[in-house]
C-alpha cells in the first residue's frame, strides 16, 4: 500500500543541493531527519556527477547505530547518475532497487553517501518525498577530508 492514500493532507518536500569538490580524495554525506512523531516516504532519490572519476554511492536508512536497510549502492565505479528507487542512467544502467520507496518515522535517518576521488566535480543531490506534516525535514551535509561548497538550491514544501 503506497503512503499517499493513507495521507491524503500530505505534503510534497523537494530538495536539491550543489556540491562543489575540491581535489582531495573524501565522501559526502547528506542525512536526513524527521524528527519524533513525523513520517515521510521518499519517492526519489537523485544524486548525478559532473566528473569522469570512480566513485562509490550509497543510499541507507538507519537508527542512528545501525543500518536497518539499505536503499541501494554502486561500488567503485564511473558512474554519472543513479536515481533510486527504480531506474539508473549510470555508466552500468543497471537499476539497484525496485519500485520500493524508503520510508522514515521518528528517529530514522536516511543516510546518502558519495566519494570524490581526487578531482574537482560538481555533483547533485535531489529529493523528492511525501511528509505526513507540512514540516519540512531537517537535512545535514558532512565532507570528509578536504573542503567542498554546497549550496541547497530548493528546499521547500509543494
């Protein structure tokens, strides 16, 4: 049963940031929160790459301590796109999940990870989903070594 008819006062969340990398070798992490008595059911998940380089991907939902399933990853690889759940433009264009979208309550995090390996890139990261509130989620960028920009480009209630 899909979330959208048990909300039907839901709301449409988007978000889409910019990361700019340096040229050291690090990983992104974007997390993203609801926070107690909140539900939302990610119906995309898009993150795309400029560069030419290998790159590992991962998408996960987690307690906060431990993983509690995964949404889907791409080892070392030259990949430009991967859209979750459901189809990939990636250099594989093979899809890594199906048409399952992830869904978070309460304490859950949805935890989306990418390594740049020793160049400058821009990359992207969009989301879409449905939240149960007009609240909007609360998301966290982290950067490993090196220093990247980002810039979040919408972050809004539809």
């Amino acid at each position: 049963m899909r979330t959208a008819h048990v909300w039907p006062e839901g709301a449409l969340w988007i978000y889409h940031a910019t990361i700019i990398s340096d040229n050291a070798s690090t990983t992104h992490t974007y997390t993203v929160t609801v926070g107690e008595g909140q539900e939302i059911e990610f119906w995309t998940i898009r993150m795309a790459n400029a560069g030419a380089a290998a790159r590992t991907l991962s998408a996960l939902v987690d307690d906060g301590a431990n993983t509690l399933y995964r949404i889907g990853s791409v080892g070392a690889a030259v990949v430009n796109e991967r859209n979750w759940p459901g189809s990939s433009s990636g250099a594989d264009g093979q899809p890594i999940s199906g048409d399952k979208p992830a869904f978070l309550a309460g304490p859950m995090r949805l935890v989306v990870q990418w390594s740049a390996m020793l160049i400058t890139e821009v990359s992207t990261l969009a989301i879409t989903a449905r939240v149960k509130s007009a609240a909007k989620p609360t998301v966290v960028r982290a950067v490993g070594a090196g220093t990247d920009t980002g810039v979040v480009n919408t972050n809004r209630i539809a």
